[in-house]
C-alpha cells in the first residue's frame, strides 16, 4: 500500500512530466513510495526563497528524473529569476524520436511572460546517446542570440540521453559563435 504525500504548496508541479500514478510496475510498492518522497523533497527545496537553482549536480538530477525515459524528443526550458530561483518550468516543444523543431521566438514570448533573468535549455535524446550534434550546438546559438536581445542569459543547455548528461557550459559551447 502506498501513501499519497500531500501537495502543501500552491506552485504548480515541477515534475508535470513524471507519471503521479503509477510508477513502472518492475518496482516495488516501497521503492514507488521512495521516489515519490524523493520528488517531493526536492521540489520543496527548489521552491525555498533565497535557494539558486544553479547548482550543476541539482540541475542534472531535476532534468535526470523530468527528462530520461521520454519515448520522443522534448524540449524545456527552465526559466530563473535575477537569482537563478526557479521561477517556472516548460515543455516547449515535442517531437519525434530523433529531432525537435525549436523556435526562438517561442522560447523568448515564454521568457518575457515568465518575466525570466535567465534560462536553463534541456532536451532529452530518447536513444540514449547525448552527444550535441550540429543541430543542437546551432539552435543553442541561436537561442543565445534571441535571448540577448531582450537582456537574458542562457546560463546553460543540458542534453539527457538516459543516464548521461551533457552540458553546453562546461564543455565550453556558449561561446556565441554557431559550432561548424
């Protein structure tokens, strides 16, 4: 028997993306209840004022448990405040199980609305191998470009490929320029 654990707060969910019910039958009842708790903990930790969003290891395990298992591409974008606070979090974009169309202008409308300082860009590689290709490296720049034209900052872009995560920024690929 598993517990529900009670939604205290009055935020949106962070994890609209993870199954609430059930979670994959191979785990036990224990095990499902465990991770639920684990979500939770961190949701309310993400939501504390005065806590950054920006720290590497909470990005990754925030995009590990939203973005690994998607069956297609999906493209969020994790929109900050002054700070680096979460201030909310979007799917932008779906696809297939190989490619994604992102358009900037949609990510700059959703930033402006969010009333964003600056973004995290994440999107899931549903085959496991999350290398950037040419595409992402070019769409990142491009991003970077339409952002900068209303003051707001790509503080990074994560790929997720089941368990392995990449990030732009410490691989050096938020230079400005597109990657040839």
């Amino acid at each position: 028997m598993t517990i529900p654990l009670p939604h205290t707060s009055s935020q949106p969910d962070l994890f609209p993306l993870l199954p609430k019910t059930p979670l994959p039958p191979a785990l036990s009842p224990y095990a499902q209840q465990t991770i639920r708790r684990a979500i939770k903990l961190l949701e309310r930790q993400l939501r504390e004022p005065g806590v950054p969003f920006f720290s590497a290891s909470a990005t990754r395990d925030w995009l590990r448990l939203s973005l690994a298992g998607q069956e297609r591409e999906l493209f969020v974008v994790l929109f900050l405040d002054n700070q680096h606070r979460l201030i909310a979090h979007e799917p932008l974009f779906s696809g297939t199980l190989s490619c994604t169309s992102v358009y900037p202008r949609e990510v700059v409308k959703s930033a402006l609305q969010h009333n964003a300082a600056a973004v995290i860009l994440a999107h899931s590689h549903p085959s496991g191998y999350a290398e950037p290709s040419k595409q992402d490296r070019h769409i990142t720049t491009r991003l970077q470009q339409a952002l900068a034209l209303v003051d707001m900052n790509v503080l990074d872009h994560f790929i997720i490929g089941g368990r392995n995560i990449v990030s732009f920024a410490e691989r050096g690929l938020l230079s400005g320029e597109i990657a040839t």
